[in-house]
C-alpha cells in the first residue's frame, strides 16, 4: 500500500496523446482515492493540453525538456521543474529509464512506477510489470491498483470548449444546422496504420452526395499529403460520376494541420461521428463522446482499441480485416497492406449513425 499522508502529487504522463487519453481511467482513480490532495499532471507541450480538459486536475505542469532518446540532453530541466513543485509523490506512467531518473534527480520523496527499463534503483515503490496481454487503459490501472488504489470504469472523458470549435468551424465555411463527419486520415507511427486515402475518398464522396453532410479533415502538420490526395481523389470520383458541384453545405474541407489540441478536442465533440486510424485523434474523438469508427491494420484493436467517454456515451465501433499477418505491428507493410485493403467504404458508411 501506498502511504497515505499525501498533500501534493504529481502524475507523469505518456508522451503521446493516444496513451495520455488511455491513461485517464488511472487518472480517475489517482483522484478518487486522495479526493484532498493538490493533483498535478507532468506532460510534454504537445500533450499537456489534454489535461486542462480533465475533471479533478488541479495543475498542469508543462515539462520543457524532450522525450525519447532527446531526454538525455534535457532531463535535467524537467527534473528541475518537477522538483519546483513541491511534490510528496510522483507517479510515473511512462517506462523509460529516463523519466525514472528524472523524477529521482528532481527531489520528490515518494516515486512510484513499473519497475521496467532497470530502473527500479530510482523508485521508492517499483511495481512488477503485469503479464498477459491488456488494453493499455488497464495497463496504466494495473499500476494503479498494486498502489492501493481501487480500480474504476474503463473509461475515458475529456471536457473541451464546444462554443470555441462552433466558431472556427463556421469561420471556415461549415453550417453547422447540417451534420457533419470529422476524417482524421494520418497515423504518426507509420503507413501501415493508415486505411487508404482511396477509400476515404470513396466515403466522402457517399457522405456529400447521399446524405448532403460535411466533411471535415484534420491532423497535424504531417498529415497534409494525405489529406490532399483524398480531396484530388475525391474531385476525380466526382468529375467521374457527373456529380453537380457541392454546395457549401456539403463538401470536403481540409483542416489538418491548422488546430490546436483544445481546438481539435471541440471539433471532434460536435461531429455527428469520426472516422480514423488508430491514431491519438481517435482516442481523443472516444474521450469527448463521438461516436468513432475506427480502422485497424497493423495494431492490436485489443490493446489500443479507442475508450468510449462513459457509460451513456457511444461505443467505438471497430473495422479490421482479417488476414493471417495482423496485427504485425510494423511501420511500414510489407507485401500489399491487405489488412486495410479488405476493409471497404461500404463498411464504414453503414457503420456510420
């Protein structure tokens, strides 16, 4: 059992979105079992965002340093910060090495974590890692409960400024009396990942001309190529069935790499439903209560499957295709990706509410 006399503790979060959002059922239950105590949450710039729009939060720290291999020129400045806090305890989720060391050299008494990456000389509580196979959300909650604390729902809700994304979306050209599908067509861990831009653009063009809804794409700065090979290919379908031009009510609109992770969380909550790869966007559009379809390839659906928001909220629904090579969990495929090949636009229309 942990020790209970904690005034302030500080939760180190994964370093990607899709894991940070995963990690909120052990958030959860971090915040139930010391309901006094002062929470921090410790994240990456890129990441801290998402826990401004966490319920039980009380502090976001902004760590300045890097992760991954780039932590061994900058751990020093997040162990500083961390130690600037005034911390009893720090609970770390990542496994590295590194963060183990970071929250050692920052001077906070207590440091629990999984004893993984030899690192346990640098924890004051080092959990065995669990065995078998888990979705990662319970993953972060095994950890969790070998500290005392009682596990909860395996959910994940995220709480982001709607009227906000209401606005931008109207300045770009959306009417929001028409519902609309958010496309998020990148995947940061590689190709293989990705459903093909040729099938997004076949269900785009089903949406805009069968049910007169809006698309909207989104993603970061990276995804653009592939954002402007499904509209080129979308204008190709087009042009091929004679379509009448779109009107400003029903078109394709290219978003990526222009929000924010406030902005991009408030998109994802007033779309009729998003349609993504496994991806840190799909996480987040299951934690804001959209309902997701989402494609799987070369990732395991039951390890890193998109939470649902809470018990009310929808429940992702899961397209894979079956082949004897999935999940490979490879970057990049290395016959002819059929894993996503075999999933269809026809599946994800009719999966669509």
């Amino acid at each position: 059992m942990v020790p209970m006399a904690i005034d302030r503790l500080v939760l180190v979060s994964p370093n990607w979105l899709g894991d940070a959002v995963m990690a909120l059922p052990a958030l959860a239950d971090v915040r139930r079992h010391y309901p006094a105590a002062h929470l921090a949450v410790a994240a990456r710039g890129s990441v801290a965002p998402l826990f401004t729009m966490v319920a039980g939060v009380d502090e976001v720290v902004s760590l300045p340093g890097r992760g991954g291999l780039r932590a061994a020129t900058s751990w020093q400045q997040d162990a500083a910060m961390l130690g600037s806090g005034g911390f009893d305890a720090a609970l770390l989720f990542p496994n590295s090495l590194a963060t183990g060391l970071i929250a050692s050299k920052s001077g906070i008494a207590e440091r629990w974590g999984f004893a993984t990456d030899w690192r346990a000389r640098f924890l004051t509580r080092a959990v065995p890692k669990p065995s078998g196979s888990l979705h990662q959300g319970a993953y972060y909650q095994a950890l969790t409960t070998a500290l005392g604390m009682p596990p909860g729902p395996l959910h994940a809700k995220v709480w982001p400024d709607t009227d906000w994304a209401r606005q931008v979306l109207r300045e770009i050209g959306l009417d929001l009396d028409e519902p609309f599908v958010v496309f998020a067509p990148g995947a940061a861990y590689g190709r293989a990942k990705q459903w093909l831009p040729e099938r997004f653009a076949a269900l785009a063009h089903r949406l805009i001309q069968q049910r007169g809804w809006g698309v909207v794409m989104v993603g970061a700065h990276a995804d653009r190529d592939v954002c402007r090979e499904i509209e080129a290919r979308l204008s190709a379908i087009a042009k091929a069935s004679a379509d009448k031009p779109s009107s400003r009510l029903n078109r394709l609109i290219d978003f990526s790499g222009k929000s924010d992770l406030a902005t991009l969380a408030g998109i994802l909550a007033v779309a009729r439903a998003v349609v993504s790869n496994d991806s840190g966007a799909m996480h987040l559009a299951g934690a804001v209560g959209t309902h997701v379809v989402a494609m799987f390839g070369a990732t395991n659906e039951t390890r890193t499957s998109p939470l649902s928001a809470g018990p009310e909220a929808p429940t992702p629904t899961i397209l894979t295709h079956s082949v004897f090579c999935r999940p490979c969990m490879l970057r990049e495929c290395p016959i002819d990706h059929r894993c996503m090949r075999g999933i269809t636009a026809e599946q994800a229309f009719e999966s669509l509410p």
